[in-house]
C-alpha cells in the first residue's frame, strides 16, 4: 500500500465515559490510541469488561446511550468521526465500514430469511438487482464455508447452527467491500476447521483487498496465527501496544505476561490452569460447599458407573414447503449416536459446527425429543421409547450451561432473581433470605463482584453473563451438567478461573460433566474421554490423552492440526 494513504483507522487518547444513576461516572475506556494501515489487521485483546467491545462499537457509532466519548479523536479513513452524530462524513456504516458482532443469534433478525438479510444491504448500497444480489450472496456463503449454501440462502436463522450464523454474520459485513472491518470475537462460535478458514478468508481480504480489520478476540492463538499488531487491554486502559512477534514473545507489562501465560495448552496436560495473580483462589470453596451438601442428602457417590448412556441416538428434522403440494426435506442431525458417561467424568463431545453436538446436548437436557434411540440417566430412561417424565429430583439433577448467554438470560429480571429461581423451585432454601445468602455465593464462585446481583444481564459483557448462566447452573446443585461451550465467550483468563472451579467441584463432589467444545486445548485439559462427531456420526472415541498423541481417525487428526496456537506466530521466523 502507498504510504500516501491515510490509515484506515485511527484512534487517539479516546475516553468513553457513562454517567450512573448516583450522579458518578464509569469511565468505560481511558485515554486509548490504535492505529490501524490499510491491509493490516489489528487485534485487541484483554479480559471480559475490558474495554474492548466499546471502543468497536465507539468506531461504529453504536455507544448505548447514556455512554459517550468524552475526550480524544477517531478517524476513518483519514475523516474525522463526529460524537454527535455517531459518524463520519461520508462514511456509512455497512458499506465503509463492516461490522461482525460477537453474538449471531441477536446481529440476524429471526423473521427473515438468510437470502433476504444479505441480499438488503447490497441492493441498498451496491444498487444491484435481486438477481445479482442473491449470486453474490451465494458467492459470499461459498466463500465462508456454509455447507449447502443455496439450501441455506432459504433458512431462518433458527434452523442454523451457531457457527453457521455466524458464518453468515462475516458474509453480511463482507458484502460490499468495506475498507475497515470491526470485528468483534469472529470465531468465537467456530470449530477450528471452520475457524481456520475463517481466519484465512480474513488475512486474505486484508493483503489482497487492503481492508484493514480490528479484531476483537480473546483467543491467542487467533492473534498469533493472523494479526500483524496487537494491543492488551485491562480495565479500560491500553498496557501493552506492539508488533504480534513483539508482543507475545517479549511482553513487558506484568499484566500482558500473566495473560499470556494463561492460555490452555495443547501439547501437554496440566493439573491446573494458571490464573492471574490471586484470582480465583479461594472462589470455588462455597460453592463446592453447596453441592457437597446436595450429593450427601441424595446418596450419590463416584462410582465410576455409568450415570449417562446414550444408544443408538437418531434426531431428524423435518421442514415442509410453503407452498401447496410442495415436497418436504428431511435432515438428520444425529445419525446412530452411542457413548456413556461415568459418575464423576468429564466427557468431551467434538466436531465441526453443524455436527449434531448441540443436538444430542439439547436431548440429553430434555430439550429435544429423539426421533429413534434412547438416553438413561443412572438406569432410567429420560429421552426416546418409554421414557418416564422428568419432575422432582430427576429434572434437578441434570442442568444445562447454553451456548449464548445473551439469550439465555431473562432480559426484564435482575441476576439476583435469576440465579435464586432454581433454588427456591427446588426448595434448596428455606427462605428467601438463605436464597439470596446462596446467590451471593454462587456470584463469588464465578468471580463477580456481590452487587451484581442487582443488575439486569444487559449491564454486562458477554463474557460476564456467560459466568452468570455458570451460577445459574450450579445453583440447581445438579449431579450432571451439560456445558454447551461453556467457555466460547470468556477470555483466557476468566476461562482459567472458571474451567479450575468446574474441575475443583468435580473433585470435591463427583459432580459429571458432558462438555462441548470446539477449543480442543480447553478439551484435552479437562476431559476424561473425548469422542469426536462429524456430519452427525461419531467417528472415534478415545482417552483424551490416546486422543490428542495418537489420534487414529484422518478426521480428528486434521482437527488437531488446525489449532491455532502461540508456537506459530505471524511475521515471526520459522526454524528450517
């Protein structure tokens, strides 16, 4: 690029401010500087609340009101942004400027199809007929990895999976070619095959389209593998600015070093995962207390014994036309699934997006009924031929951590109600006042602070609600959880602190664990046994040590050798 070009993005000494009800003022983000050049790709990473998703949406004119930016400059491609109005002059947000939020569910609208929510934004700005628009759209699903894409074009976003909304959000902000993309944790809901490919469409578009992109992440190893720049964010201030190589290989800021050493390894297992600091010492005794107590009025104990078996499990859909005599289609999401769980396991389900773990997650939690097989929880039968009513104890003992925790939690009740409900539906206190005694908790537990629980869930970051919908869970004192990517949206630091409390209750109580992941380091730290599913069949199961040395199945040998990971970082020499 010419050195003539103004950067695609600069930032310098921003400050956003939002004023509270008691007449203070949060300062959100403190006197923060990036800049970004044309065909570069800019990561910002720290922990949940750090600041980084409001500087983004602060780029983008997005700031919720009462925030604002109360001092420093923004320019996009060399044009002053007006506070004002939100935006530059004669720049427009969704042509200039692309955007990929961090949660697909809520960025699609429900009530239209995929075909009609790409196709807007390029017939409004582009000016192309719905002919050359529904091509391109097509091209724009190819291009980011969408399996089936003309069958696609026709869904609602409901019938997608995670990744692939997301994947559909990218081809949304990629549409019409803008030169800054702001991308807010792109593949956070992505396996690492689509992942991979994701990141690779995205190092494209920056060399060969010159499109400069921020990157909102809170995985490493995605910022090793494609930023050229990185900058470390803690509690709204900038610690550490500098070239990837630079920054990951010689941090000097002790913040920017524990972070570093946070991340889960996938090379060997530890017993524990490294926190920063202090935190998360002590966090999980109250809680590992309160399901103590659970497992001992129940008389349940670590045997080893199955607790969960699932045979010969069979899920389809089936999705009929609108129009009269038109043929219905029949998906089968899980094929002839069959795998146990024992007492005090923690069982690993992997595989592409798309491949059914969500599904046999969603059986396995009464969600879901299956179209042939059954599932068993300690010897009676809960899903499929015969399966008897979950009520009382029964529907207690197996809970469910879901996905997005946007959606998961009651937009219009406090936490404090939230987290309180499963304990007084189940009568685990015996008022309201030992129920709010539990909540502060389980809130410790995750390590959020005790006045949390007067908050309604939009006063937090994604990654905060995600430790919410955690407590939740936890408050119902199950024998089994089913954690459907229960880390997806924590940086690598709350990761730590919660996955170390998952495994300290585990041992305390013989609390079994089914967990879904695509982040395989998170997988081969925490599991038992992994078994890995592809196009809805599960294709091996093993150990997760024999797994991740000696993988047996071409599959899960590719899967493990797309992990991004700091051994690789871009712009860095590599040995001969």
């Amino acid at each position: 690029m010419s050195d003539l070009q103004p950067p695609v993005l600069a930032i310098d000494g921003l400050r956003v401010e939002y004023p509270l009800a008691n007449g203070s003022v949060f300062t959100a983000v403190e006197h923060a500087s990036l800049v970004i050049q044309p065909g570069e790709i800019h990561a910002l990473v720290g922990e949940s609340g750090a600041g980084k998703t409001t500087i983004g949406n602060a780029v983008m004119g997005l700031l919720e009101k009462p925030g604002r930016i109360a001092a420093g400059t923004i320019h996009i491609g060399g044009k002053p942004f007006d506070p004002a109005k939100g935006s530059a002059e004669g720049v427009v947000l969704g042509r200039d400027v692309g955007a990929v939020f961090q949660d697909p569910m809520t960025s699609l609208n429900p009530l239209f199809t995929v075909e009609s929510q790409l196709t807007e934004t390029m017939r409004a700005h582009l000016k192309l007929d719905r002919a050359s628009a529904r091509a391109r759209a097509l091209q724009l699903l190819e291009a980011v990895g969408i399996p089936e894409p003309q069958r696609r074009l026709k869904a609602y976003p409901h019938q997608l999976s995670g990744g692939q909304r997301q994947r559909v959000v990218i081809a949304a902000a990629l549409s019409c070619d803008p030169k800054l993309v702001v991308a807010d944790e792109p593949t956070t809901a992505l396996d690492v095959s689509v992942q991979a490919q994701i990141l690779k469409l995205l190092r494209d578009l920056a060399d060969e389209r010159g499109i400069g992109i921020l990157l909102v992440t809170h995985n490493m190893g995605v910022v090793a593998q494609i930023a050229d720049r990185v900058t470390i964010m803690h509690r709204g201030k900038v610690v550490e600015s500098g070239p990837t190589v630079e920054v990951l290989r010689r941090p000097r800021a002790p913040y920017a070093k524990a972070l570093i050493g946070a991340v889960p390894r996938i090379d060997a297992k530890l017993d524990r995962f490294p926190v920063l600091g202090d935190e998360g010492k002590g966090r999980a005794a109250e809680a590992r207390a309160m399901l103590r107590s659970s497992a001992e009025r129940t008389g349940d104990a670590v045997d080893g014994a199955p607790i969960l078996s699932v045979e010969n499990l069979c899920v389809e859909y089936i999705t009929s036309g609108w129009l009269p005599g038109s043929k219905g289609h029949t998906f089968r999401a899980v094929d002839g699934v069959s795998f146990s769980v024992n007492s005090g396991e923690v069982f690993g389900l992997v595989g592409e997006s798309g491949c059914g773990k969500t599904t046999i997650a969603n059986v396995v939690s009464g969600l879901l009924n299956p179209t042939a097989g059954r599932v068993t929880y300690r010897g009676q039968t809960v899903a499929g031929e015969g399966a008897i009513r979950r009520i009382g104890p029964l529907r207690q003992a197996i809970q469910m951590i879901f996905q997005d925790p946007y959606s998961s939690l009651n937009s219009r009740m406090r936490i404090g109600s939230i987290l309180a409900e499963p304990i007084l539906f189940y009568r685990l206190a015996s008022s309201k006042a030992e129920a709010e005694d539990d909540v502060a908790r389980l809130i410790e537990a995750v390590g959020l602070e005790a006045e949390a629980a007067q908050r309604f869930p939009h006063a937090f970051s994604g990654g905060q609600r995600q430790r919410l919908s955690i407590a939740r869970a936890l408050g119902a004192r199950p024998r089994l959880i089913v954690c459907d990517e229960p880390t997806s949206s924590l940086d690598v630091s709350v990761q730590a602190q919660i996955l170390n409390l998952l495994k300290d209750l585990r041992d305390a109580t013989g609390l079994t664990l089914l967990l879904i992941s695509h982040d395989l380091a998170v997988v081969r730290q925490m599991c038992d046994r992994v078994a890995v599913m592809r196009q809805g069949k599960l294709v091996e199961e093993a150990p997760s040590e024999t797994l991740f040395t000696a993988p047996q199945h071409p599959y899960t040998r590719e899967l493990l050798s797309l992990v991004p990971t700091l051994d690789r970082i871009r712009g860095e020499p590599q040995a001969a």
